[in-house]
C-alpha cells in the first residue's frame, strides 16, 4: 500500500519559491570495494539493501532528468552495479541530460579497462568525477589514480576531480591532477555524516554555515526513497521526500519544491535557522548543525511556525533569488570527448 504524503503547503503570493534544481545524484548501491574512513554513507562491501532495478531507472529518469543539470551516478561505488550505471546513463542520454559519475577510479586500471571505458562512452557518458584524498590513500594511491586520470583523459573522457579537505590535505594536489589530464580539480570540506563523524576535522572546516546548495540536489537511494539532500539519510522525518517505488518521482519533485522548510534551509543555512531559534552552542559543521535542529521535533515545530512571519519570508525570497542567479564553481557544459 502506497505511504500517504504529507498535505502540500497552501500556494499563495508569498509562498516560498526555491531555486531551480542543479543535480540528481543516483545511488545505486551502498555497496563500496573501500572502506574509507570519511565515507559519509558508511559504505563497505557487504552492504546491501533492495536496491533499484535497471527497468526502474530506465523509467523513472526520463520522467524528471530534464528537471536537472545533470544526472549523477554513485554510491558506494556505482561501477560495482555495472549493468544499472549502464541503464541510467543510457536513460539520461536518451531524453538529452548529461550524465556523470563519482568513482574511486581503480576499475580505469588492469585488465579490461579499455572495454569498460568503451562501454560508458557507448551508452552517452562523456564526462566522470574521480575522487581522491587521504582517506581513499590506503585503498588506491595517488600515483595509481594519476595514472587512471591519464588513461581516461587519453581515452576521451573529461575528468574531474573531487578533493576533501582531510588534516593533511595539500593545496598542490589539484595541480598534480590537472597536470595529469583532469579538466577539474576541485575541494570540498567533509561532511560530519556516517562514518565521517568519528573522523578528526579539528580546524579543516572552511564552508560557511549560511546556506545549504546541496539542497539544489535531492539524492535517489538505491532502494528508491528520494532524500532532499544527499546527506540527508539519517533526518528522515524532515528531509525524506518519499519512495519513487510509491509514488510518482515527479510528484515528489514537485512536493519538494513546495516544501517551505527545506526551501527556508537553503537560503538561511543550518546557521540562519539556528540564528532564528536562538541557539548559541550548537555545532560548527553544517550537516552536524543541521542533525541537532532537524532531530528535534520541538525545533522544527517553532521553525515552522517562524516561517509564517512575512519579514522572514521576504528574507528567504530574496536569498533564493541569488541562488538562481548563482554560477557554480564547475566547468561549463556540456563537455567535449577528444576527437578520433
Ligand atoms: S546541512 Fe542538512 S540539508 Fe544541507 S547537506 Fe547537510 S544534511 Fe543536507
């Protein structure tokens, strides 16, 4: 029996617009060959769970991919769901979205690499993320992933490279990647999520607390439950949408997009909100900050009731209106395969 949604929000001249969506992230799997210490997922590689079928992502993308800027495959790690990444890249190429992946990389190396890297550009893939960082250090070193990043670049791809700011993370890293063949080499602060909650991040944090952009990106769980962020797993009573196995996907698309709290989020950030509660000791990490407002039914309830005043209201409207407006710090599309 399908679960019941929640009653929309009334519409009306002051209801809250959120920005246009940016990507869907795609978890096929919690499954990963890794096991990272930072991994804010705690994948491992027995994890299991009823995951999407190839038939349910071949139906449910073309529905609402053209809602996005690109569609994202990963996990865990999604090439160890080969035939499913396969089927969702093929469905996104078929209605026209660009789609990507993230990956540790390590199937770029040995035998057959040169067939799996023909497969995905058959099926429309013309760009991959590969990430890198002290973490993933122990499982598939640096030198092996600059050479992956070669192989892949030499092969047609346009690699991009995702980064975390770790301890002993090094600012030269993006310049040994982009030197390698990577297009990208970008950084990002860890979330304090999963696993990465028992890591140390003393003095590593740099991104601000007044906004959430994830929220641009509501993250399809392998077993089809959509989250409004990809961090998101653990706040289910605030930031899960519904299952895509219940429910058409669009639909609840279209229920995020109407969901005032998640839009106010955005705008203000786990700080803003904070700062409306009054709450003066609460975490310096932003998913962290967000978890000890988000599991507080109390908190949420007088949120909700402070979204009613008109100033605040104004507030979010006008900070949504930046985000629209906002470039985001990656290449532009769409990205070019090397020619014959
Ligand atoms: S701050 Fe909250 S909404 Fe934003 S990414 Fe973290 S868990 Fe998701």
């Amino acid at each position: 029996m399908r679960a019941p949604l929640p009653a929309p929000e009334p519409r009306g001249p002051d209801a809250l617009e959120p920005p246009p969506f940016e990507q869907l992230p795609v978890a096929l799997s919690w499954r990963c060959d890794f096991a990272c210490r930072h991994c804010c997922i705690s994948a491992t590689p027995e994890a299991t769970a009823d995951e999407m079928t190839a038939a349910e992502l071949s139906e449910w993308l073309p529905a609402v991919a053209r809602q996005f800027r690109l569609v994202c495959f990963t996990g865990g790690e999604p090439t160890l769901a080969w035939d499913r990444l396969l089927a969702g890249i093929r469905a996104c190429t078929a209605v026209g979205v660009p789609a990507t992946m993230v990956s540790h990389g390590k199937w770029l190396d040995g035998d057959g690499a040169n067939e799996r890297m023909d497969l995905l550009a058959g099926a429309g893939l013309t760009f991959l993320t590969l990430s890198y960082d002290e973490y993933h250090d122990p499982f598939w070193p640096k030198a092996r992933l600059l050479d992956a990043v070669g192989r892949a670049a030499a092969h047609g791809f346009s690699v991009w490279v995702k980064l975390v700011r770790g301890t002993r993370f090094s600012e030269g890293w993006a310049d040994e990647f982009r030197a390698a063949g990577a297009v990208w080499a970008g950084v990002q602060d860890l979330y304090e999520v999963g696993r990465a909650r028992l890591v140390k991040l003393r003095g590593t944090r740099v991104e601000p607390l007044s906004s959430c952009p994830s929220l641009a990106s509501p993250m399809l769980a392998p077993n089809g439950d959509l989250f409004a962020c990809c961090n998101a797993e653990t706040l289910r009573a605030t930031h899960l949408l519904g299952n895509a196995r219940e429910h058409p996907i669009a639909e609840l698309l279209a229920r995020r997009r109407t969901n005032p709290l998640l839009t106010a989020e955005m705008a203000l950030g786990p700080g803003g909100l904070a700062e409306i509660l009054g709450l003066k000791d609460g975490s310096d990490n932003l998913c962290r900050l967000c978890a000890e407002i988000m599991r507080s039914p109390a908190r949420v309830a007088r949120l909700r009731e402070a979204l009613g005043r008109s100033d605040l209201r104004r507030q979010i409207v006008g900070r949504n209106l930046l985000f629209a407006c906002q470039e985001y710090d990656v290449p532009a599309l769409p990205l070019r395969r090397k020619e014959g």
